[in-house]
C-alpha cells in the first residue's frame, strides 16, 4: 500500500498534534489539581485568610500552567505550520509525530513536578501568612527550574518541525520518532523530580522562613542534579539529528535509533524521580538543622550520584547502538 | 475504532521506505529485534532502581537531619542498600550486552 503525501501529512499532523496535547495536558492538570487541594485544605484550617491563599493557589496554577502552554503552541504549530518546508511525505510524518511525543512526554513530567512546589506554597502560606511574600517567591523559583527539561523538549520539537531530517528513508523516519522519545521521556523523570526538590525545599522554608539562604542554594542544587537525565536525553537526540548520516538504511538502522531512544529515554524516568525524593528530604533536613548544611548537602550528592547510576548505564547502551555495535 | 487493517497499511508503507534492493531478511529481522530489545531492557530496567535508590537516599537524609552524629553508620547503611536496591539494573545492563554483542 502507498500513501502519497497529502495521507503521511494528515497522519503527521493529526497524530502530532494529538500525542503533543494528550500527553502534554495531563501533567498540567494533575499538578493543578493537587494545588487546588492543598489549597482548600488551607483555607480549611484559616478561613479568614482565604483571600491570600486563593491569591497563593492562583499564581502557583498559573506558573504550573506553562507547561501545557508550551505543549498547545507546538500542537497549533504542528498543525498550521505550512509543509512544504525541510521534510516531505514519511519524513513530515515522523518529524511531526516525534515533536508531538517530545514535547508531549516532556511536558507530562514538568506538569506534574510543578504541582508539588505550589501545592506546599499554599499549605506553607496557611501556617506562616505573614511570610506569604517569601514562601509564594521560593515557591515560584522551585516552579521554574522544575520547567527547564520541558524548555529542553520544546528546543527538540522546534528542531523536528523545521530542520530536515538527516537522509531519507527508514534510518530518517527512526531518527524522527527517536529524538522525539529520546528527549520526550528523559525529560520527564527530571521534571517530576525537580519539582519534588522545590516542594521540599517550600516545606522547610515555610516552617523555618529564616533559613530562605541555605535551602535555596540546596534546592538549586539538587534540582541541577535531577536535571542530568534530560541532558542526556538532548544529548543523544543532537547526535541523533545532527551526526548519523551513515547509519544503516533498514530496518537494523531503525532498530538502532529506536533502541537507543528507548533506552535513554525510559532509562532517565527512575533516576529523575529517586534523586527528586533525595532532594525533598535534604531541603526539609537542612531548614530544620541549617548548622549541618555541608554533611546534609553531602549525603545528598552522594545519594542522588548512585541514584543517577543506571541513568548512566542507559546512556552507554544508546551510545554503543548509536556509535559503537 | 483503531482498524488493523489500516495499521498494518501504515506499517507496510513505512517499510515499504527501506532501500529497495535491501530486503528485509531474516538475520535482519533477528538483528534488529536484539538492538531494539537491548534498548527497551535497559530502559525500562532504569526506571526501577532509580527510584528506589532515591528512597533509600531520602530516608537517609531525614535521618541524618535528625541525628547528625550517626552520619558515617547511616550512610553506610545507604550505600549497602543503594547497592542491593542496584541489583536488578545490573541484570538489565548484562542482558543489554548480551543482546548488543551476541545478537
């Protein structure tokens, strides 16, 4: 059966565009959701200050919102974008579907990450309202860098929509849809985790404001560490798109990139999510004892490294399929 | 709703883009089956450990914030943990290998 372009356009833009707002819309909305929890239980115990806390609720939403704004605008681009740009035929259609499933998965993760920050900014803002400044601007610092792997997705998305894809053929459709889950799924394992880390850290600083310095600074670097998975999903994706001209034109090739997507892409989940639970506690355990900071920063590097450990091993597979083998 | 028909159309024209006079063979098959099962193990095999050992790692910062003075007996006590909990990633990563190398 041969499909002529104007199909492989229609499956490109519809399957795209689907996969980029159904998975993208579901981290958004769970994370949103435990916010307005959160935030009802607040109001619960303080009603008289409902206004705050609603004013609390409604920023954190806002800025955890973004991530499925990112997904609807490259949804809206997948489907309007004119197509007689870089790829044509199969190669839309796997160019398409891969940003729909980068930006889809990697906005999953962000969206459900940027929940935990904003659901413990409203619980903290109900135990210490007169902090309300302090906890809501922690809260939306932690939100942000939990956005950071979703910005790592959006890059790869803009790069499948509008550069070509390397050579044609079966190696090309492969190396679509591979960067698409490469970069999709290793972004969100750190999203989840270093929204988790921020929640911690907007915990600890809630229950002991004067302490704002130290959790800060392990929070930002926690969260850097839970970062490491996404990095290494974009790593392979550049080499993915940029670097495989000579990589076998059948179905071995496919196996090869799909593999390695897979592998990198699946393998940052676990990692991603443990080393935010890491992170969580040790902001929690450093605002209670700030004068331990150095031993808690410590074990929590130590623990996040081993964490990172098979994040690493997954790496090696993807590059011995994409480079080695 | 989702037409096997129509999936198994999509696939053949997918394959159908594979260069013409490389036709898909039977160590072909098996071949890629090992690359892309070596990938899928390791995948999926990463996703368990990681959040285990991250657990692991967890309790053991709360602990250490509690009682700053054990903090050699409740790392140590992580590590070995972190290393058993690592176990089963190991076995994902020596039967990547195998896959790699002997499929």
């Amino acid at each position: 059966m041969e499909l002529t372009a104007e199909s492989w356009e229609m499956i490109g833009r519809f399957g795209g565009a689907g996969l980029a707002l159904g998975l993208g819309g579901i981290g958004a909305a769970i994370g949103m959701g435990r916010t307005a929890a959160k935030a009802n239980e607040a109001i619960m115990r303080q009603p008289e200050r409902h206004g705050l806390l609603l004013r609390t609720m409604l920023i954190g939403q806002a800025v955890g919102s973004s991530p499925s704004i990112f997904a609807l605008v490259i949804g809206f681009l997948i489907i309007f974008m004119p197509s007689s740009g870089a790829n044509t035929g199969p190669l839309f259609a796997a160019a398409t579907i891969g940003a729909g499933l980068c930006v889809g998965l990697g906005c999953l993760g962000g969206g459900v990450g940027c929940g935990w920050p904003s659901a413990a900014g409203c619980e903290g803002v109900a135990r210490n309202p007169r902090r309300a400044t302090q906890i809501t601007t922690v809260m939306i610092i932690g939100q942000a860098v939990a956005q950071s792997p979703s910005i790592f997705a959006v890059v790869i998305s803009l790069i499948l929509l509008f550069v070509a894809l390397p050579g044609t053929g079966l190696a090309a459709i492969g190396i679509g849809i591979g960067a698409g889950i490469a970069m999709g799924a290793s972004a969100l394992g750190p999203g989840l985790g270093s929204g988790t880390t921020g929640g911690g850290a907007v915990e600890g600083i809630s229950a002991w404001p004067k302490t704002q310095a130290i959790t800060l600074r392990t929070m930002l670097i926690g969260q850097a560490v839970c970062q490491t998975p996404a990095i290494f999903g974009m790593l392979v994706a550049f080499i993915m798109l940029f670097t495989l001209q000579d990589i076998e034109n059948n179905i071995v090739g496919l196996a090869k990139i799909l593999g390695a997507a897979i592998a990198v892409g699946f393998g940052g989940i676990g990692p991603g999510i443990g080393c935010g639970i890491v992170g969580q506690t040790s902001c929690r355990a450093t605002s209670e004892k700030p004068q331990h900071d150095t031993l808690m920063l410590r074990t929590m590097l130590i623990g996040q490294a081993v964490s990172q450990s098979t994040a690493i091993y997954a790496l090696i597979i993807a590059f011995l399929l994409l480079l080695g083998v | 709703m989702i037409d096997p028909v129509m999936i198994m159309g999509i696939t053949e024209a997918v394959l159908a883009q594979a260069e013409p006079e490389a036709a898909i063979t039977g160590p072909d098959i098996i071949k890629a089956g090992a690359l892309i099962g070596a990938g899928i193990c390791m995948g999926f095999g990463a996703i368990g450990p990681g959040i285990g050992e991250g657990f692991a790692a967890g309790k053991a910062c709360e602990a250490i914030g509690r009682s700053p003075e054990q903090a050699g007996l409740l790392t140590r006590t992580m590590l070995i943990g972190q290393a058993v909990s690592e176990s089963t990633g190991i076995y994902a990563l020596v039967i990547a290998f195998i896959m790699l190398f002997r499929g």
